[in-house]
C-alpha cells in the first residue's frame, strides 16, 4: 500500500483514539491525526477516573469538536436507555456506546432503534457476528449519524478473519451514509492496512498503538539494525558476561 506513514493513513480512515488521557489529547490529534475519541468503563478505571460525568467533560471540552463515545454503564436495557440520553446531552459530539447484548444475552436492538429515531448519535459496541450485525438492519435513523463497531482484535483472538466481518457490515450498510464501520480491539499498526482493505470507515486504538505508527512504512533493513543495536545496548546496560 502506498502512503506508508501517518499523514497518509489518514487520509485513508479515520483513526480514533480509544482510553486516552486528557493529558494525551493534543498530541493524538496534531501529531497522530486522530479525529474521534473512544473509551468504555474498563479503560475509565484503568486511567484512575473516579467521576464519570466530570471526566466526560473534561474530554469534550479537549477533542476540538471531534466525537468522543461513552458507554452506558447500566446491563437493564430501560436503564441503559435514561442513560443514554443523558449522555447525549453533554454535547453536540458526545456518542453514545451500546452494546450489542446486555451480559444476560439479550439483544438491545430495540432500545438502538428508539435512541436513533430520537436523534441520538450512537456507537454500537462489543459486535462479533453476522447475526448481531443482521439485527441492526432498520435500526438507525438515516439522516442521524452511528457508528457499527465490530471487536476484530477479539474475533482474531478467536481464530477467525476479522476482516471477512468488516467487509460484511461495510456491505450491509452501504446504503446509509450516516453508517461509519468501525475496526475496534486493534492489537497492531498492521491493523490499520487490514481495516482499510476491508472498508471499515474507522479504526480505534490505544495511544500505544498509535504510536507505533511513526514505524509505518520504515526501511526493514535499517529497523533490523536498530533492533540488534538495541539488543547490544540492554546487554551491555545490564552488564552481562559470558
């Protein structure tokens, strides 16, 4: 592929950054290129945020504009849908996560479809099969943005193609513009090159992910020197003898 670099990737997809730190914001976007923000509980704790809301704010008022998804924290879908639209007021580019099934295996197509006929923007979330994208079929508001995100990371940890999944939603919704697929889970900066080949809209990453693409593109030859350098100077730093 060409145009083996951040810029040009970009041009390509769009690249979200997923559990960032406010503190992170401004480098992601002017350095990285990233335009969208995404996060869930698990990577809310693992920053130490202790007030939803108030991290939730902070973050809206950084991200210049560009979306950010919060997930609902409810598993009742009546619940999960007050939630939502509490969350869909914090801002004109707060999306709203939900997932696919609550923990109990009940679909929440229903509540996505009310949430879209409302007007509320929306990031469904934790999607692994064809059926699950199926059901979403007639759930989204045509003239309301949402966004499709199907865990490829996780469907790779399982032994299966994530792409084939991409390539089925990006076909299924082709129809509706305001539909954006979504390469979620992303382990590698490899990735972005199969997300792109797929015809996802969107790749999220972690910041450590994301920077790993200043790699992309990189002379093999010369990141093979580097590397055995970098070998020398941890033995040589360690004070190993044989």
């Amino acid at each position: 592929m060409e145009d083996l670099n951040k810029a040009g990737l970009a041009k390509k997809i769009k690249i979200f950054a997923d559990g960032i730190d406010l503190e992170s914001i401004p480098l992601m976007i002017d350095k990285y290129h990233v335009t969208g923000f995404t996060t869930n509980p698990s990577l809310m704790a693992k920053l130490g945020v202790k007030d939803y809301e108030t991290f939730a704010h902070d973050m809206l008022s950084k991200t210049n504009g560009y979306p950010v998804s919060f997930e609902v924290i409810a598993d009742d879908l009546d619940e999960m849908r007050r939630q939502a639209e509490r969350i869909s007021q914090w801002g004109e580019n707060a999306y709203v996560k939900i997932p696919i099934t609550n923990t109990q295996g009940v679909p929440t197509y229903d509540i996505i479809k009310q949430l879209s006929a409302k007007g509320v923007k929306l990031n469904i979330t934790a999607i692994f099969t064809k059926e699950q994208l199926d059901g979403l079929e007639g759930c989204f508001n045509d003239d309301i943005p949402a966004v499709v995100s199907i865990f490829a990371g996780r469907i790779a940890d399982a032994g299966q193609n994530p792409s084939e999944y991409i390539e089925y939603a990006a076909d299924k919704f082709r129809g509706n513009k305001n539909v954006s697929i979504l390469w979620a889970s992303t382990r590698e900066p490899y990735n972005v090159i199969q997300a792109i080949e797929a015809g996802a809209h969107i790749i999220t990453a972690t910041g450590d992910v994301i920077k790993k693409l200043d790699n992309m593109g990189k002379d093999l030859s010369e990141f093979s020197r580097e590397t055995v350098q970098m070998f020398r100077n941890d033995a040589i730093k360690s004070g190993f003898t044989l």
